[in-house]
C-alpha cells in the first residue's frame, strides 16, 4: 500500500512541480495544496500565452501518439522531438519569448562536463549534513523503489530491491566525486523513456553518449526552448501512471493496505512531501504491527482422495479429522500476537475435553467456533497463505 501511494504521490508531486512552467508563473510554496491554492487565488497572474502553447503542446503530442498507433506502427514519429523542434522555431519566428508574451524560454546551458574533485570531508560537516542527508536517502529509496515496482507491474518484469539500493548508492557515490547533485529514480524521465519506446539498459547508453555531444557541442541550441513544452511532455509522459483502477483493486483486496495507501496519500499532500512520507511510513509500520498482532488463523480440513489439508473457510470439500483441530497460524508467533493466538487456542477447545490445564479457561474471544475435541495439532508458519 505504501509503496503503491508513493509512486502515485510522485505522479502528482512532478505534475506539480511542471504547473509553474505551464502556466508561467512562480509559486511560493511546493507543496501541492499551496500550490493550487496559489494559483486560483492569482488566475490573472497566469502567462496566458504560456498556457496556451503548454496545451497544444499536449494535444500535439496526444495527436501525434494516435497517429503512430494507427499509421506509424513500424517507423514511429519522434513526436517528443517534433514538438520540441515546432515549437522552438515558432517562438523564434513570433517572438513569444519577448514582450507582451514573455514566454520562460531553458535560457543558457552550461557548457562541458563538471570536473574530478574530491570533496573536503570533517566531522562538522558529517554532523551538519547527518540529518538532512538521512532524509533525503530515505525519500529517495522510497520514491526510486516505489517507481520501480510500478513499471514492473506495468511491463510485467521481477525487482531485485537490494539491487536497486545498491545501484542507488553507487551512482550516489560516483556522482559526489563530480559534485553531482543527490540522484534517485526520475519518474518524469522514467515515464518519458516509457513513452519512447525504451525497454532495456541500451536506451541510458544511447541518452548519456547523446547527453555528452550536447554538452560539449550543441548547448546554445536549447535556447530558445519554452519551458511549457518540456512541462507539456512531462505531463504526457506521467499520465498513464496514474491509474485508480489500481487503488479500487487495493480496496478489493487489502483493505489495510489501501488504508496505509490513503493515509500515506492525504498526508503528503496535506503537510507536503518530507512530513507527509514519515507519516506515511509510520502508519504502515503501525498497520503492519497491527496485522501481525492479530494473524489469520485458519482450521485445517483434509481434502478427499489426497494428503493435502487446506482452509476450510475456502474449500468447503475439505474434511476435518475426527477428534483433531488443526491451526493454521498465518505469521510467526511473538511477544505481539502471542495473548490473540493462546485465545484463539482456548476457543479451538470446550473445557473438560482433556485440554492442558492453561487452555481450559473461557476465552475471552472467539477467533474460531468452539470443538469437542481430545487435543489441537499448531502450525505456525512465517510467510501469509491466501489458501
């Protein structure tokens, strides 16, 4: 649940963090509720041309996409850097970029590569920076796994997360010895390299050698380029990754899950992205403290014509054995649940049926329905069944 709401709270935090560029103005505050808040309280503010131009940037795209879908399936139109070329001549060839229009232009790139410098180190500095960077690995483990799982359910692909941490910290650890800023997942460029066409590791190869030729070469090209177009392609790239058929299946499925997905949703974009994701993490810690406190636990039949024992709740074809109640607990058993599964143990046995003395006692409550039986066979396992 709270990986899934981080991926969503990333489509929304990047979407918000575009509006300014669409509707050409700034924004005091980032987080989202200011944001908007902002932005209907000042709608004469808005760059009215920039709009414009962001919106049939959008259409173009959209237009452009169908197009490809339906007539350009074997050679696909660029439709990125179509809009990208379109709309940096027209803004030279009209002047938009000057009064009355004044249209936010990229401006000058610095040009060339950051050089090899080893950074000064002391325990002031360590100390200083302890708690902020903590922070910030944090949120950028989160936000870059919550990414990845969410391509990987979308292209059907497995996750290995200790892989991606350690990537994460090497290209954190390359990137400080340029003095590179912290890097994590981009879910903008992720989505736009989805929305390219781009399904393996060739496609970083091919962006970085095209990324290095800019830089040394061709930098005083994007000049002149809006920056409402680029807000129009990161709106179109994160588009498809906000999905609420998803949150419904959560619903369906796992309604604490979808709690931890709702509460992790509201906070952060109630308080913003740092407060609202401790929230968040500390509500599904709870959740998870909660769930594990009060295990499933399931009576065991046999089924016919087989060794297999299974729910009954779940396969009505399954027999118990005669004068046996077999559990099945769902979780490992420890200091948080130990009270409910002795409980659950007590209400599995009717007193004088030669139960163990400490299993005797009326149970305060009832996880399953009360037996006459001689004596109950525990299972406990670590991982949950959904047999």
């Amino acid at each position: 649940g709270f990986t899934n709401a981080a991926g969503y709270l990333e489509a929304i935090l990047v979407s918000t963090s575009q509006l300014k560029h669409l509707v050409g103005m700034d924004f005091p505050d980032s987080d989202v509720l200011p944001t908007y808040y902002h932005l209907v309280t000042h709608l004469s503010e808005v760059n009215v041309t920039s709009f414009i131009m962001g919106s049939l940037g959008v259409v173009m795209l959209w237009g452009v996409k169908k197009l490809n879908t339906k007539y350009c399936k074997s050679v696909p139109i660029p439709e990125q850097l179509l809009l990208v070329v379109v709309a940096t001549g027209v803004t030279v060839a009209f002047g938009f970029h000057e009064s009355p229009f004044n249209i936010s232009l990229v401006g000058d790139v610095p040009q060339g590569l950051p050089s090899f410098k080893l950074p000064s180190v002391s325990y002031e500095l360590v100390r200083s920076l302890m708690k902020g960077t903590a922070v910030v690995s944090l949120l950028s483990y989160i936000i870059s796994i919550s990414m990845v799982k969410i391509f990987a359910m979308k292209y059907e692909y497995s996750v290995n997360s200790n892989q991606e941490l350690v990537a994460l910290g090497a290209a954190n650890l390359i990137g400080s010895l340029f003095g590179a800023y912290p890097s994590s997942g981009s879910l903008s460029r992720t989505a736009l390299v989805a929305a390219v066409g781009g399904e393996t590791q060739v496609h970083g190869l091919v962006t970085a050698g095209v990324i290095l030729v800019v830089l040394w070469f061709a930098t005083s090209t994007f000049y002149y380029l809006p920056k409402c177009v680029l807000a129009s392609i990161v709106f179109m790239a994160i588009k498809n990754l906000v999905d609420l058929e998803e949150a419904k299946e959560l619903w369906r499925v796992s309604k604490p899950d979808f709690a931890v997905w709702l509460a992790s949703f509201l906070s952060t974009v109630v308080y913003g992205t740092e407060t609202g994701m401790v929230y968040g993490v500390g509500f599904s810690i709870a959740v998870t403290v909660l769930r594990n406190s009060r295990p499933n636990v399931a009576v065991l039949g046999k089924l016919p014509g087989s060794h297999l024992y299974r729910n009954i709740a779940n396969y009505p074809e399954a027999r118990e054995v005669p004068g046996v109640t077999i559990l099945r607990i769902d979780a490992e058993i420890n200091f948080t649940n130990k009270d409910f599964i002795e409980e659950c143990l007590r209400s599995a046995i009717e007193p004088g049926t030669g139960a163990r003395p400490h299993f005797t006692s009326t149970p305060r409550t009832k996880c399953v329905s009360q037996r006459k039986n001689k004596f109950s066979l525990l299972q406990s396992h670590s991982l949950a069944f959904n047999t």
